[in-house]
C-alpha cells in the first residue's frame, strides 16, 4: 500500500458498463486542473475509452497506487451535471440497487456519451410578425399557428410548435409569407418574462387558498399533495403557481405521465404562460432532447414539461416541481433502471431545497399516507372549477344478462337519449381489439400464444391474432387444431367489437376509436379529436388512452363496459388501480356546463367498493384500502422489493429465489422481514422465457436496503448461465 501523496489526485469514476464483483466506480489517477465532480472523463477501460463522470475527487487512496490508471482526459466543457443532480443520482443508484454507472448514462444526453466535445447546436424561436393573414379563412391549421404564437409574444420554439400540432413544413410556409419569422437561439432576458396580456382565469376561492399555501412555502423544501376532484382546476393552480415561482427568477419542472398524445395541458401552460415553454419526451430526436437539457441547465429555459425521465434534466435555480396526476403508472420505469420518477421527484425537491407539488384527483396510496401523517402538505378542492357539478354514477347491473351481451339495453338506450339530444357519449373498456381470445366451441381449445402463457387477442383490422406481451402476430386460424372442427369464434369484447356494436346501433353518429391501434402519433391523435371538438354528437370509444389529460367539455355520459375487469387481479394494489381508473375515466364526464352522468356495468353491483365510489367517496375507500394494507402489513406500511428471475429453464428460477430466501432469512440483521416467494409470476411464460418472483417485505427502508445489499451479493456470485436475477425496489406491478 501507499502512502497518501498530497500532490496526487484520484477521481472517482462512473462507468457506462458493468464493474466486476459489483463495484460501483473504477478509482483513477488525475493531473488535470479541469478535473471537477461532474465532469465528464475519457478513460481507459480495458482495451477501451469509456466516457465516464467523475463522481468525487480525493487526496488519498488505498489502493495500489501503481496500479491506478491516469485518465486520458477531463472535457473542459461545464460539469455536466450539478452537484444536486450528482447527489440524487448517487443516491437513487443507490435506492434503487442499480449500478452507477448506468444511472448516469440514463441520465447523460446521449450527444455528451460520445468521446467528443459538447456539441453546440442552435434552436428556433419562432415569433409572429405585423403582417395580417391573408390567406385562406379555412386554413384552419395556419390560422391555429399564427394565433398561438400571438398568444406567445415572446416566440415559441420549434419543438412546442410541434407537440401543438404545428409541422416543421406548416411552419416553413408561413415563414416564406412572412407571417412569422424565426431567431436562432436569442434568449436574451427580455424574451423570457411573462407577457401581461397572456390569457388566464380568476381562480377561485377554493383554487386561491391553494395557491396561497403553496406560494408561502416556495422558497424552501415543501411538499404538497394537491387533491382535486376531476375538472376542479389543478391545472390552473399549477400555471399560477409556476408563474409565483418565475416572479422568484427560479425555474420549474412540471412532469405529466404523457405529453405527445395528450398536448392539451402543454398548450394551456405555454399560452397562459406567454414565454416559451420548453418540451421533453421520448419522441423527440436526441440533438432536441441535448438542446433542451442545455437550455435547462444553463437557465435559459425557465418552465419545462416533460414525462418521467425529465426529473434527470440539471437546473440551474429550481424553485418548484410539480407531478401532475402524480398516481399514474407510468412515472415508475418498468424495465432496466427501475425509477419512479415521481419519488425521486421528492428527493430532488428536498435537495434543491425547493417545492414540490404532487396533483391528483386519486392520490395514490403512498402519498395519501404522507399527507395522513404530515409528511406533506394536504390541499383539497372539492368543487369543480365551472358550473357543472360532479357526474352522478349509476350502476348497471349485467347479472341477469347473458355474457354475450357487451352493452346493456339500459345502457344503449341511456346513449340513445344523449346522442339524440345532440351530446357527446365515452364508451371506456380497457382492452384493444376485436376480443380478448379465439376459441372452439366444440372441445374448448383457445388459441394461445406459441411464446408466452398467454392468450393472443384478436384484432381485426388488420385481421390476426397478436400477443400483446411479446408482439407475436399470426394469421386468424379457422380451423381448430386440437379437434379439426370449424367452429372457432372471437369470444368477448374489446374495443374493436364495441366499436362495431355502437356503429350497427348508431349508423349515422360520428365514432371515434381512441386506442393505441388507432391513434400512433400526434397526427392520428389530432384528427380524431378534431371531431370531439367540434361539438357535434359523438361516440367516444377507447382504453386508458381517453383518461389522460383531455378535456371534452360537450360529454355527458360516461360508460364503464367492464367495472369487475378493473378489480380482479392478484395484484395487492387492484382495488387501489381500478378505483383510479373508474373515477378517472367517470371524471370525464360534464367537464363542461352540462350535467354529467356515468354508467357503471357490473355483475357486483352490491359491493363495498363500487358504493363508496358511487358517491365520489375516493378518500373514505382509502382510508379503509390502508386499514387493510397496514393490518396486512403491505406498503405503504412495510417496504417491499420485488427479487425476479427469469430464465428459459422454470426450475433454475425456483431454486435460485429459494437459496436466496434461505440466505436472507437467515441473516442476523434480518430478523423479522416478512418474504413470500418464489411465486410463478401471473404471465409465466413471457417470451419463451419463465417468470418468478419473491417479495421481500421490510419494516422500514433501512432493513430493506440491508436485504438488498445482500441480494446483489447473491447475484454477483451467481454462476448460473441463463438465469437473470433483478431488484424491483417499489415495484407498481407485483404479481
Ligand atoms: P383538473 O386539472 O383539476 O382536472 P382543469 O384545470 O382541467 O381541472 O379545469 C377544468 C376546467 O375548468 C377547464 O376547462 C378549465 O379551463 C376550467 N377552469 C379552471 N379553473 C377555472 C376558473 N377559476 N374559472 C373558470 N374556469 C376554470
Ligand atoms: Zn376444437
Ligand atoms: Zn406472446
């Protein structure tokens, strides 16, 4: 060993690759100056160049000092991520049992992963110029650009233009007419303050105390679960209070769980805000995405809406953060680097000292306990923000029909009389296609996916048969295999076949199908709702995609075609998702002036469950949800990570989650945890490949983190070939 040399300096180093025995950094040699944390790195890694991030420098190093490596070189450019950032990470790599390094490169733009200097790019800001329009009164699209840049006299940028629904080619024809013209790249501050004449609501009594609370607490650490019924105006309450925050000069990070099929809330925020709102997504390419985390970082931007993985995009002053619909499954990564951007949101508020604003008319179970305890600040808006009060939910017993029938007489009827009176009408089923299995009326055979154990669900436009778990498509086969027999039939319904039903009984009724068969980009989206909006009688077909983030003012009745499909499931959290979706899709109900309605169908019409949510009651069934879950001592009382395994072999799974169960139980420091397992997983056969999985239920964070110290242990020594263990710490789907 050495002795510790104050000359020396040694950098600690994220790697985008996997360290043997589990380490988490390599420890290097360095003599540049430029050498800071968060600083990228060239260096050697075998007979490589990695890209790395300098986690930490020290003075003194144990290790073999002639073994050490010097790095090749440190990019002069800033830091690439704040040391907030470089501390959230850290501990989410941490949190989460997921290798540094990776954490890093999730969060890198993949422009600075590349063993090259920052590129430097230019964004248009686009802005409306004097000239009148004098084209086309039915130009409706140019006409729609040309009025949401005057709403925005600070410009707009060319991404925002786009998730409006603006084409790059629309934009370029204006521009050749001189209606707009576009500046490279000007931030100067004068573009950035909020235009006065940006159009806004007076918010209400219920929305100004809300607003007032969370304003008094801006500067400093503050969470706060905002509970707002469907169409009580969070929205507005988050507009006013990013602009409280712009007022401070600080910057805000609005997350919402979808942004390219659901632009409405980005449009509300960027014309009630009037300076350009900055825009991050999946879909965008990735010199927009290094634009944008370039613009965040360096403060030019000062508002960003983006999904999940926005929560890694570095701030130069952040003041507020806001989670909309902060339930939704979709801020938690399912695969890989499993993250819930929603938590890690709260961590970051809590290190960059600043608000965090969680909003949701069905808070989810964790932050309902946060709030009961006084970990977060609870708001509540308990009336919808226009005139309409809040939809009266009916339940429509299906019992005495037969399990042909999709829709009930009632229902039908109950559709005829809105649509005749000139409204719009949702039919909500959350499952695509024609019917969710193919199947033989004469021996009972079902079709089922040759890959997984799993039926194929039949679509019919186009015709074949397709696993939604591993995209296996095939012809629909007409003939049945086991007893050669020719009367095979679709049975049940999804979306595809309610579609059909609604079109025989209403010939003449517009129809629109929202799934994610019809609608695969933002164009397919904005056509369909074009029709929506444009007032006239409807019929609204489709899954979850209808819930999220749109608002049809002119719906009167909502219809739930399959309430008892929502509840049933092995998943402890079933009640819990499918109270969500059922009051998150019944919300979409007189949204505007009129009166709304909602039709529950069941073969349960008299349970618990369904009457406590009859009568709005979400937080009174949550209460009861978390009696039970703290009685059975399931999160959010205890602490779970799921251990899962995967392999071609079922019993290699097995016996590799029993060896670890015994070692974990046997752990000193373990006494006590709860761990049931290996279970088959509900799927358990995906992709040729079998599921299982353990639960390891703690007491607390501290015990669960000693579990999973112990489980990467037992999976760094794995010797097994074709085996995959991983941690899933929070994990939303469990069964
Ligand atoms: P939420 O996000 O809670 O579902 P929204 O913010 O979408 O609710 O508001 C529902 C509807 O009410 C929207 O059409 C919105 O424009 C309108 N609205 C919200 N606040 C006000 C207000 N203070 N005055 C008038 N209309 C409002
Ligand atoms: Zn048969
Ligand atoms: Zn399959």
């Amino acid at each position: 060993m050495n002795s510790p040399n104050d000359s020396k300096l040694y950098a600690h180093i994220a790697l985008p690759v996997p360290l043997i025995g589990g380490f988490d950094y390599i420890v290097t040699k360095v003599q540049t100056e430029h050498a800071v944390a968060g600083a990228r790195a060239l260096v050697p890694f075998g007979n490589r160049r990695l890209v790395g991030v300098v986690l930490e420098l020290k003075t003194r190093c144990d290790l073999d000092d002639a073994k050490l490596k010097p790095i090749d070189m440190i990019f002069t450019e800033q830091p690439v991520f704040s040391s907030e950032m470089l501390t959230l990470l850290s501990w989410a790599a941490h949190y989460y049992s997921h290798p540094i390094g990776e954490v890093f490169s999730n969060a890198l733009p993949s422009a600075l992963r590349k063993p090259k200097a920052a590129p430097t790019y230019t964004k248009s800001l686009w802005r409306r110029t004097r000239k009148a329009f004098e084209g086309r009164s039915n130009a409706h699209l140019q006409i729609a650009a040309l009025d949401a840049l005057e709403h925005s006299p600070s410009g707009l940028w060319d991404d925002a233009l786009r998730i409006m629904g603006f084409s790059t080619n629309l934009l370029r024809k204006l521009e050749q007419q001189d209606y707009i013209e576009r500046e490279e790249n000007d931030l100067s501050s004068k573009a950035m303050q909020i235009s006065e004449d940006a159009h806004h609501y007076t918010l209400n009594e219920e929305q100004a105390a809300t607003l007032t609370s969370i304003k008094a607490k801006l500067g400093r650490f503050s969470p706060h679960l905002l509970e707002g019924v469907t169409g009580s105006g969070k929205t507005e309450v988050y507009i006013a209070a990013v602009k409280e925050c712009l007022l401070l000069d600080k910057q805000a990070l609005v997350l919402v769980p979808e942004i390219n099929l659901t632009p409405q809330t980005f449009k509300r925020f960027q014309s009630q805000l009037g300076i350009p709102v900055a825009v991050y997504h999946s879909g965008m390419t990735e010199k927009e995405k290094f634009i944008t985390y370039q613009m965040l970082k360096t403060g030019q931007a000062k508002v960003l809406i983006g999904t999940r993985s926005a929560i890694f995009l570095s701030t130069q002053a952040l003041g507020l953060i806001i989670v909309d619909e902060e339930h939704d499954s979709s801020y938690k990564q399912s695969d890989n680097f499993k993250y819930s951007a929603r938590d890690l949101a709260v961590k970051r508020a809590q290190l960059e000292d600043c608000a965090i604003v969680l909003g949701s008319a069905t808070p989810s179970s964790d932050s309902l306990l946060n709030a009961q305890q006084g970990r977060f600040d609870w708001l509540t808006l308990n009336q919808r923000a226009k005139k309409a009060a809040m939809p009266t939910i009916k339940l429509e017993d299906m019992r005495a029909l037969t399990s042909k029938d999709i829709l009930s007489p009632r229902t039908l009827a109950k559709i005829k009389t809105q649509i005749d009176q000139g409204n719009q009408v949702i039919v909500f089923h959350n499952r695509r296609g024609l019917a969710p299995s193919l199947m033989c009326f004469d021996c009972g055979w079902i079709y089922q996916c040759p890959n997984c154990d799993a039926r194929a669900t039949v679509h019919q436009r186009p015709a074949r048969l397709h696993c939604h778990h591993c995209d296996y498509k095939s012809p629909i086969v007409g003939s049945c295999p086991q007893c050669k027999g020719t009367n095979v039939n679709a049975v049940g319904a999804g979306t595809e076949r309610i579609e059909q039903i609604l079109h025989y009984y209403f010939p003449n009724t517009d129809l629109v199908r929202l799934d994610r068969d019809e609608i695969k980009n933002q164009a397919d989206l904005e056509q369909a709702t074009s029709i929506i909006h444009q007032g006239q009688p409807c019929l609204i077909v489709g899954t979850q995609m209808i819930v999220k983030g749109h608002d049809f003012p002119d719906v009167t009745l909502v219809v739930v075609v399959d309430a008892d499909g929502l509840f049933f499931s092995s998943d402890f959290r079933a009640m819990e998702k499918g109270a969500q979706q059922l009051l998150q899709v019944a919300g979409r109900a007189g949204r505007g002036d009129k009166k709304g309605e909602v039709t529950i169908q069941t073969r349960q019409p008299e349970h618990p469950l369904l009457e406590l949510l009859k009568q709005h009651q979400y937080t009174n069934f949550m209460q009861n949800e978390l009696r039970e879950r703290e009685l059975c001592a399931l999160p959010p009382f205890s602490k779970l990570a799921t251990i899962r395994a995967e392999s071609v072999d079922a019993g290699r799974c097995e016996q590799a989650l029993a060896q670890l169960k015994g070692c974990l139980n046997s752990t000193k420091e373990l006494a006590g945890i709860c761990i049931a397992g290996p279970l088959s997983a509900a799927i358990s056969r995906k992709q040729n490949r079998y599921r299982y999985y353990l639960h390891v239920f703690a007491e607390n964070n501290k015990q669960r983190f000693i579990a999973q110290h112990y489980t990467l242990h037992f999976i760094h020594q794995l010797k097994q070939r074709d085996l995959r263990l991983s941690i899933d710490v929070d994990p939303i789907e469990t069964n």
